[in-house]
C-alpha cells in the first residue's frame, strides 16, 4: 500500500478551511476529521482524491496555493534535517534517501549542469490528483528552499505532464517564471548557482544527529503502516493448514467485526483475499526452495485440500508448476 504521511493530509484539508470551506463542506473527504487525530499516515489514494474534491470546491490553482504554504516544520524530523543543509539543493538528495519518512509515492532526482540544474519528479499521474499534488510538491520546494538559505532564490522554468488548469494565476505568482504543460516531464528548473547557495543554518553536528533520527522515524512509520496488515497475514498463516480462513473467523480472533477488519485492510489499499493469496505465495514458495516436504504437504500447509487444486492455483500465481519452480 502507497502512503501519505497524515501531517500532509491535515495541511490540505486545514487550507480548505482556510479558503473558507466548512467542516460541512468537507463531510466527504475520505478521511475525516475524527480520524485523523489517530492516524499516521493515510492511503495514497484517498489522498489524491482528496486532493481532487478540494480542487473541484477551490477552483484552479488549490494545490499550488497549499504549496506556498508548506513551512518547514510542517515535514517533521525531516524539515529540521533539511535546515541543517550545507546548501540549498542538498534538500532533494536528502529528499531521494528519507522521503518515505512523509510518503512513499515520491522519487527525486537532480541532474546538475554548469549553469542550470534540473530537478525531475518521476511521479506519473493515473489521476488527477497526483497532477494537483505534484504541482503542490513543485510549489512547495520553491518556499522550502528561500526559507532554508533566506535568499529569494526562484525557479527559472518549470514544466509539468499534465494539462494546464483554466487559470494560470496562482501559478504565475507561485513560481515567478514560465510555466509549462504537457511536457515529457515533471522538472523544476533552478540556475545551478542558485542551488549552491549555503544555507542560513548549517551545522555538521546537528545535521548528523537529524539524519540520525530521520531513519529512525523512517523505519517506525513504515513498521506503524504495515503492522495491522502484518498481523493479519501472521493470523492466516497459523490459520492455513486447517483449510483457508473466512475473514469472519480472523476477525473474531482479532476482537472485531468482519466488516471492521475489511474497512481497515481497504483503508490501507488492499483486500483479505490479497493477503490470503499472498501468505499462500510466499509460504509455497518458501518450503518449496526451503524444504524437502512433498508437493502434497506443501498443498496442506497453504490451505489446499487437494494437492491438484494447489497446482492450478501455484501455475496460476508464477507460471511455473510447483516442480518447475523447485528445480529452477
């Protein structure tokens, strides 16, 4: 499942408000305002979606809005880090390394040249509100970076793949330069001197025990996600060699409802019968690789009554039979 941290979620919403929507306004929003007090993270794509219902209300140019409002803080651990830069393009190196810290939908990349560097964002859009979220990463990382060096260094092009909005305002003011669409890629351009600007606060010390904790929070966040989806493929697995478990019986054994558990796996991207496909896949073909037990007790452990249903189903999943797999 692709994550949003939650602090980037709220600041969306709460710009909403800010804007002048209501909490009523906002009553369909996929995560509502309950809980994202318990929250870390959300879904990447009720992110974008909340992205686009934001957009529809506001009217063009929301997300590039929401953009200049990023702080510094507002990226936790890994803004602080980001103050401690040697230099101001330092950011998205750090950015490539610990974004998963914020979300896991991101991957930056700067390619640097004697006068001008590029900074590409590889983050196609299946929706729209990837586009709009996109445009509020470039936004951001223009205040981001005059706020780590107090300069008020700015962009000299930017192109984005998506189509342009009906208005181009919020942009032209956002960017300060050229804007353009439907370009091979998402790139923000920034004369390479610019980016080699020192930045105000500095500090070898304090930068290392930042990035320290950056990992640490990374490694938590990630663990946090995914452990309600790990518990429940744990339960399946004990549950396999006694026949393939209804998602009845692994929600009483977690104390909730079947419908609870199934609003919670489809919170988190995915469905019980992906988890109970994939427990089945990596039990198969780890005794298969692992072990010496027959294609018949492998069946048995993986929820298969019959050892012909396992074949099928194992074909199905790799394209190889059993001993094929075994033998490669």
């Amino acid at each position: 499942m692709s994550y949003i941290s939650i602090s980037l979620y709220e600041k969306i919403v709460n710009h909403g408000l800010a804007e002048g929507l209501s909490k009523e306004d906002l009553s369909g929003i996929p995560v509502s305002f309950e809980k994202m007090e318990r929250l870390q993270a959300v879904p990447s794509e009720q992110f974008f979606m909340t992205h686009e219902i934001l957009d529809d209300k506001l009217g063009p140019g929301f997300a590039v809005r929401v953009g200049q409002e990023m702080k510094i803080e507002d990226y936790g651990v890994l803004g602080l880090s980001w103050r401690t830069c040697s230099w101001a393009g330092e950011i998205f190196d750090r950015s490539e390394r610990y974004f998963k810290l914020l979300s896991d939908t991101y991957l930056f990349k700067v390619e640097k040249g004697n006068k001008y560097s590029e900074i590409y964002l590889f983050r196609d859009a299946h929706r729209r509100g990837v586009e709009l979220s996109n445009e509020a990463t470039f936004s951001a990382s223009v205040v981001v970076l005059q706020a780590m060096t107090e300069t008020d260094i700015a962009p000299t092009l930017v192109k984005f793949k998506h189509s342009p909005p009906t208005s181009m305002a919020s942009h032209t003011q956002a960017f300060g330069c050229e804007v353009l669409f439907n370009q091979k890629e998402n790139v923000l351009i920034y004369k390479t001197k610019d980016l080699e600007t020192k930045t105000a606060k500095s500090d070898k010390h304090i930068n290392r025990f930042l990035v320290d904790r950056v990992q640490e929070v990374t490694a938590g966040i990630e663990s946090s996600i995914l452990k309600f989806t790990n518990d429940v493929e744990q339960l399946i697995m004990e549950a396999l060699p006694s026949g393939i478990p209804s998602v009845v019986h692994i929600a009483e054994q977690m104390g909730m409802s079947n419908r609870t558990l199934t609003r919670r796996l489809a919170e988190e991207g995915v469905t019980f019968r992906d988890i109970i496909r994939k427990t089945q896949v990596e039990i198969a073909k780890d005794l298969l690789v692992n072990s010496n037990r027959s294609i018949g007790e492998i069946a048995f452990e993986t929820g298969f009554s019959e050892q012909s249903a396992f074949n099928r189903a194992f074909k199905r999943w790799t394209n190889l039979n059993p001993l094929e797999y075994r033998s490669k």
